[in-house]
C-alpha cells in the first residue's frame, strides 16, 4: 500500500484536541514536516507549552488513527515528535509591565470580611467587563481557592528561554494565583518572614500575568514586614482599607491607613470600605440592625480624609457565595451584589 500525506492528514483529521474539542488538522497542531519511508510515518505535533497536560494521549490517539484509518501495519510507534511555539519572552522583572492598576485590599486586623471584599470586587470588576487579576498573598491563611472553587487546582509551568513562569488560573474572566495552589490547605504554614516574603516575590515575579486592567492583591491582615515588602515589589497605584464599624477593628484600620500614608511607604489610600455596616434580616427588609455599631468606617473615612467607597452590610447571601465557592456578586439577582457592583464603580 503506498502512503502519502494528504492520506495522513485525513486520518489525523478524526483527532480532536481535548482542550478545545478542534481536529489537530484544523487547528495548526499539525507540523508540515510529513516524512514517508517505506511502511514507516513520522510527523510532529506543535503544542503551546512545554508541558502541556493533553501531549501524551494526543501522540497515542494519533498513532491509533493511523493504524486504523491508513494501515494497521504502518510504523507509526515512536515516531510522533513533539514540538512547542513559545511567545515572546517576558523579561522577569517586568512581569507586571501590562498591569495598568495594582490595588491593595488591606485590614488591620483578620476576621473583617477582607478576602470577601477582595474576591467579591474583582468579580465585580471583571462583570464590568475589565481586565482583573486577582492575587492571594494572605500567606497564612490563604481562603480565595475556597472562595472561587478552586480548592484542586494546581497552575501550570511554562519555560520560556530557559526561564520557567508560572500560568495563573483562569476563573470566572479573572486571572487567579494565591500560596493556597502549592500547600496542603489542612497543615499550617510554618514559615519565618523571609520565607514568605520570597515565596511571594516569586508568585509576583515569576507569573505570565499578561495585559490586565486591575490587579487585585488580597493583602494579609496587620501591619508587619510582609506588607512593607509588597509594598516594595509592587508599584501600588493605591490601597483600601476594611474595617468593621467595630471600635476595635477601627482602631488597628487606623494604624493600616497610618502605615500606607507613611513617608517611608507613601501609597495612596483609595478608600475605605466598612463590612457589616449592619444586618437586615430577611422577614424584615426595611429593618437595620447595628451589630457591631453605627458608622464607624464612614467617621473614621472622615477623620483620615479618605474616601468611604462603600459600607457593605452583613449578609448571608456573601458568606454563603464565599463557602459555596461562588461569589454573591457573580449573582445578578442577588440584593448584595449591587453593593459590590457600586464599589466597583466607585473605585473606577
């Protein structure tokens, strides 16, 4: 039987990509390098990365459609070369090149609701129809894998000259990356300050984060050496603070509006935003309850002369989304996402 390779590409047709569901043929994953010898077939396949997760039943799934659908005798095993076409090269430090705004969502202290607001906002950002990447760098208790149902996902590597970066997740039109992807979520993060600055630099440095409109960065609660090194490695266009109108929580606010406005750090405060301004129950939707008191984001907003971006109430529906690993504001129905749709609003 005499082969030829128009009689190759037509059983290669029958192969589909299983990332997008496209014929190898179709879709330029077919390298015009076909080489007949006798019985013998090789040819290669061009992938996007280095690693891609799909190469190895794809090279398996080609040699079956060769023996079935040109000749059961051919030799095809073994010669199937893979080959990949990287971008351009991103020089490392300037990673975050096309990022046009890199926003802080800070809190004094934990237990505010801070990785709420910072999920729930660039949710919100990207619905606007904005360009969002979304960083987890609360090191020690990294929840945005949780939030965005992403408890099994594990970013993929690519090498571009010699160089390896990370791809960060995408989720719901964002670009997602928290420490929460590389660690046992159930075994506790022992790691000195060095250690976690470093392992951030490298979340930050060495990512593909491409062209973005919004950077989000889920900051760790306080006010400590991890904050100030942020501050170093990202060109902050500006942070905001959470707090609730609890006089505890406003008090360690205070001290995270004091470290951005410090000489030595300098980083505008864009806002604040206070979380559980109050609670409406459900059977009483014109009633408010001031759990945690009355106004005390908007006071102190006034006594920083900042601006209060908004006062979020505490709601079941958010504290559902965040468990349930989708965001109340990814639900347009929902009475709380609109307060999230305004703070997006009012921050752009």
């Amino acid at each position: 039987m005499t082969y030829y390779p128009q009689l190759i590409k037509e059983a290669l047709s029958h192969v589909r990509y299983p990332g997008t569901g496209e014929d190898i043929v179709s879709a330029g994953m077919l390298e015009d390098d076909i080489r007949i010898d006798g019985k013998k077939i090789s040819f290669s396949l061009i992938f996007k990365r280095t690693n891609d997760p799909f190469a190895k039943s794809l090279v398996k799934a080609c040699e079956q459609a060769i023996l079935t659908y040109v000749d059961k005798e051919a030799d095809i095993k073994g010669n199937i070369a893979i080959k990949t076409i990287t971008p351009p090269p991103t020089p490392k430090d300037d990673s975050m090149k096309g990022v046009k705004n890199i926003i802080a969502v800070s809190s004094g202290k934990g237990g505010v609701g801070k990785s709420s607001i910072a999920v729930n906002l660039a949710v919100a950002l990207a619905q606007a129809g904005k360009r969002v990447g979304l960083l987890d760098a609360d090191i020690y208790g990294p929840s945005v894998p949780k939030m965005l149902n992403l408890e099994d996902a594990r970013p993929e590597g690519e090498n571009i000259d010699g160089k390896d970066y990370i791809l960060p997740i995408e989720c719901l039109g964002m670009k997602v990356l928290s420490i929460g992807f590389f660690v046992d979520p159930d075994k506790a993060l022992v790691w000195r300050g060095a250690m976690a600055v470093n392992a951030l630099k490298q979340l930050i440095n060495d990512t593909l984060w491409g062209e973005l409109d919004y950077f989000i960065v889920d900051m760790p609660p306080g006010t400590g050496d991890i904050h100030l090194s942020l501050v170093q490695l990202l060109k902050l266009t500006g942070a905001i603070v959470v707090t609730t109108p609890q006089p505890v929580a406003l008090a360690d606010a205070r001290k995270g509006i004091d470290m951005f406005t410090n000489e030595h750090v300098n980083v505008p405060v864009l806002g604040i935003v206070e979380n559980m301004a109050w609670f409406t129950p459900e059977e009483l939707p014109n009633n408010k309850y001031y759990i945690f008191g009355k106004d005390g984001g908007k006071t102190l907003a006034e006594e920083c002369g900042v601006r209060l971006l908004a006062q979020i109430p505490l709601v079941q529906g958010i504290r559902e989304g965040g468990d349930n690993g989708i965001p109340v504001a990814l639900q347009p129905n929902h009475p709380a996402a609109n307060y999230f749709k305004a703070l997006a609003q009012s921050l752009m």
